[in-house]
C-alpha cells in the first residue's frame, strides 16, 4: 500500500502584512500532482489544517477542496485536528466530507466510537488510528472507564496510544495496514528556535511532550503532526515521521526543506519511508550587510524577507526604503553600536514622545498619527483609571 503522510498546512496563515494564499494553494497542487504521479493508496494528514480554529472563508474553501481534490478517484483521505484546528468545525464538516471519501476527526474517541477509521483502498484494507491534538487539562472520558486519569501529559498520551494499538491488533487481518496518525510532540524532536516559528510555542514545551513510548511498536507506521521541521519521531521503533510543515511558515523555518513523505506498506515486512520536497510558494529569507550590499542583491528579489541592516545609528527611513526595493520584506532591523548601560534621562518629558522615540528605534520608522493618538487616548484612560 502506498500512502502519502503529509501536515501542517497552515491555510490561512499570514507573514506580517503578506497574505499567502497563493502559497498555500500552490503548495496544495503540488501534494495533489504527488498524489497523482505516485499514485497513492491512502493520504493521512497529522492535522493543522488551517491556522486559525476559525478560518476565513477562502481560507476554508481552499483546505477543503485541497482535500477533496486528493481523495479524487476513490483514494481516502483521513485528517485529524491539530492544535490550530477547531474540534467543532471539523466534527461538524465531518458528515458533509465523508461522501467524497474525506474523514474528519475532531475530537479523541474510543476505538469502536470513531477513534479507529477503517477504509478501503486500492492496494486492501487500512485502520487508522486517530489521535487529535490533546490539550493538557483536556479529560478522555473513555479513558475514565478503565484507568484513572490522572498523571503526567506523557502518560495520558502513552495510555491512549496502548489503547488504540490493542484495538488495531484485534480488528485487523494479517494483510491489513494499521497506522497511527496524531498530532503531538515526542520529546527530543530538534526545533530550531533562533527565530520565531509557526509553531504555538505554548504547545511545544515540555508539559506537552510524550516519550517514545507514546509510539506503538506493533504498526506499520506512525504518522505525525505538530512538529514543523521534517524529521523521523525520536525514539520510534517502527517507520515513525513528522512529515512537516508545507510552507515554511515563519523565518525560525526559513532553512527547512519542505517535504510530504511517501509510506509504502507489506504485510510483513517494515514500511519503507521516503520524502518527496515540495518547493512551491515564496521561500523565507534571513539576510545581513549593509544596505548597498542588500539592496544590490537579485537573489533577495522573490523572497519573504528579514533584513538585518547595517548602519552607523538609526534610520528612520530605512523600512520604506527597504518595502520600496524589496516588496516581499517582512522586518528590517538596524544594527549599529550602541553603548552599553546608558539609559536617556526622560524626567519632564511628553509620554508621546518618549513613545515615538521607541517606535523610532524599535521598527527604523515614526509612528503614524493615528497610533500616536490611541497611545494618547489609553493613556489617558489609564491616568483617568488610577486612584
């Protein structure tokens, strides 16, 4: 059985002012032509299929048909929600998709209450195993039946996983593929975090992460979201994949290679895993030197840009200069020396313009008049507020 394990879309996420719908639906008719050359059996998507539990409208209708487009010809698609995604949406989409052969599943459920979907492909019969995005504080109310639920975040996913493993070996046949698809981190995944990523940092720190353990030994593969760069699980001891953002979605991810990952199952034998890139939408930039050096650049002229600027103290100007050369630039920053320890005296002077000062060193530009006015209006609330 051949089956695409691709993540973390993020449709609908901007980049600063840049909307990147385009992107998105680039990204999207490049999985879709995998699908098609590769001719899958099955695609399995780890959740964080859009960027917001409540996506705009074209946002919406851009993830759903990109889905429905992959389940064309009788290939099923199963999607579980992510941390981004909302649970009620995608419980509430669920009926509607299903009869073109696309699964939804919002919330975790007991194995024989719709944590298991079965399907039948091409290549024969597949369970899947679905694990949403669980939140801490989150209770499993089929857990209750049989365990108490209490502990650690890592056991509470251990438990559900073990669970659903006893399930898959009691319904499926000796020629059948059993995954697990979720969406939830093993601790020891590498992130790089020198730069802000698409990632929800509060979702990725250690009370959210599960142990190796968390990952069943007894399937053919484990299909996972959550993480954005692409890497095997830590720890897995079977074929076990983060396939990985689509896009990269902020510049902490601007030197991953993007990727969706082609699994081929055998009734025997472990899966094989290989990764298929996916180049499509503008890349993310990081770039430094000075302006004449930038601004001289051609290879800057079709990316997402984060510029760090040279310069021999500040420049106000040097945002709109930079949006004029560059028209995909995000942030610009201004590096010059600065002496350590000395602080301006600010005794006497107007909130507004101890503010405008900031505004001018911390974003290489004024603040519009409409800013210095809220700035104005709240502080004024503010004082109005005190006793």
């Amino acid at each position: 059985m051949k089956v695409l394990h691709t993540s973390d879309w993020h449709v609908g996420k901007r980049l600063d002012r840049h909307d990147r719908m385009d992107d998105h639906a680039a990204a999207i008719d490049a999985v879709a032509a995998i699908a098609e050359s590769e001719a899958v059996d099955l695609v399995l998507h780890s959740g964080d299929l859009f960027d917001r539990p409540v996506p705009p409208v074209d946002a919406l209708r851009l993830g759903l048909l990109g889905l429905v487009r992959l389940a064309d010809g009788g290939r099923p698609v199963v999607v579980v929600a992510g941390n981004h995604d909302s649970p009620e949406l995608f419980d509430t989409l669920a009926p509607f998709l299903a009869p073109f052969g696309v699964h939804l599943v919002g919330r975790i459920r007991p194995p024989d209450e719709g944590g298991i979907v079965s399907v039948d492909t091409a290549a024969g019969r597949a369970h899947i195993a679905c694990f949403p995005f669980l939140r801490a504080a989150q209770v499993v109310d089929f857990m209750a039946r049989t365990d108490d639920w209490y502990g650690e975040y890592a056991d509470r996913v251990r438990k559900i996983t073990e669970r659903y493993a006893v399930a898959l070996g009691a319904i499926a046949g000796k020629d059948d593929a059993t995954f697990l698809l979720g969406h939830f981190m093993v601790g020891g995944v590498k992130v790089d975090t020198a730069g802000p990523r698409g990632e929800r940092d509060l979702h990725i720190g250690q009370a959210y992460a599960a142990t190796e353990a968390a990952v069943p030994a007894s399937l053919d593969y484990v299909a996972l979201g959550h993480i954005h760069a692409p890497q095997p699980v830590p720890g897995a001891r079977v074929p076990a994949e983060y396939a990985g953002s689509l896009l990269q979605l902020d510049f902490g991810e601007a030197e991953e290679e993007k990727r969706v990952v082609l699994v081929e199952t055998r009734p025997g034998v472990p899966a094989t895993v290989r990764s298929i890139p996916i180049a499509a939408g503008r890349r993310l930039v990081r770039a430094a030197g000075s302006w004449d050096t930038l601004s001289a650049r051609g290879d800057l002229d079709d990316g997402y840009l984060d510029l760090t600027v040279t310069t021999a103290g500040p420049e106000p100007d040097l945002m709109d200069r930079a949006r004029e050369r560059f028209p995909g630039v995000v942030k610009v920053r201004a590096e010059y020396p600065r002496i350590a320890g000395v602080r301006r005296a600010t005794g006497g002077r107007p909130w507004g313009e101890l503010y405008a000062e900031y505004h001018a060193e911390a974003h290489n530009a004024p603040p519009p008049d409409e800013l210095i006015a809220l700035f104005e209006e709240i502080r004024e609330e503010v004082t109005d507020a005190a006793p």
